[in-house]
C-alpha cells in the first residue's frame, strides 16, 4: 500500500479536497469546498442533494 499512497503522482491513490482558500491559513476554509474526490468519485457542491452553498457536508460525502 506505500508505494501506492504518499504523494500525489500518476498511478498513485488520493483523496482530494478542493478548497477556494488556504485551509493552513484558516481551518474553516474546510467547510466550504468545492468539490471531494474520495474512493475515485468526485462529489460536487452543486450536485449534492440537500448541500447549500456555504457547507459541503463531507462526512456525508465520503460515506
């Protein structure tokens, strides 16, 4: 599994998470995404059910 996770590389695993801002700089950046790449499904604000524009819920997400 190490040679498969790491680093984001072709070939490689990933879990993604898109953030308009630096979540570094500020935690909560987190909780306003635009989209999740979890387990190769890419889930999308605007294409979740019940997802408003300030909150992506990513528990809800990646379940």
């Amino acid at each position: 599994m190490a040679k498969d996770t790491g680093t984001l590389e072709t070939g490689k695993f990933a879990d993604l998470i898109a953030a308009t801002k630096d979540p570094l700089k500020n935690i909560k950046e987190l909780e306003s995404v635009d989209f999740v790449i979890k387990g190769a499904e890419v889930f999308k604000l605007a294409d979740w059910p019940g997802a408003d524009a300030k909150r992506f819920d990513l528990c809800a997400a990646a379940a």
